[in-house]
C-alpha cells in the first residue's frame, strides 16, 4: 500500500485527506493579468514627504507644551505690542 505525505494527503491507513487547500505566505508581488501603467517620467515626482525643518521644530516645540516640559509655544503667543498706528497729524 504506497503512503502519501505532505498536507492535504492521508496515508491510506489513517483515513481520507483533507479538502483544505494548501496555504504559502510569500512577500513576492502577485502576478496579475492586468500589467501595471508605467509611470509619466516627464511630470514632477511629487512634493516630498519629508517635513520642513520649521515646520518640525514648531511640532516639536507644541508637542513639548502639551506634555507639560514647557510652559507655552511662542509661535501660538500674539505680540506683546499693538502694530504701530499711522499718525494723522501728517499732511
């Protein structure tokens, strides 16, 4: 009597196979029918997605305020000082 091994086969003796498919986790791209658009090299690639640094630093600086290592953001402080007002005396 030959013996079958491997998943989704059973030796004769043991009883009938299983109907549960056999499962391979790869990290390959699946093949599709449809091929991918090929990209417009003549068109800017994008903006980039790294931050500024500005605008990382005032993150930074408000993130450092809500964790309470510091007391206040300067950039979310108005000034201390009107804006200078235009003097009507002059004609």
């Amino acid at each position: 009597m030959p013996v079958f091994s491997g998943y989704g086969s059973a030796d004769r003796r043991t009883g009938p196979a299983t109907d549960e498919p056999e499962v391979t986790v790869t990290s390959e791209p699946m093949d599709t029918e449809v091929p991918p658009q090929p990209r417009d090299r003549s068109a800017h690639g994008g903006a980039t997605t790294h931050p500024s640094d500005d605008g990382l630093a005032v993150r930074t600086e408000r993130e450092r305020v809500a964790a309470g290592l510091k007391p206040y953001a300067s950039q979310d402080v108005p000034p201390a000082t009107d804006p200078a007002v235009p003097d009507d005396t002059e004609t």
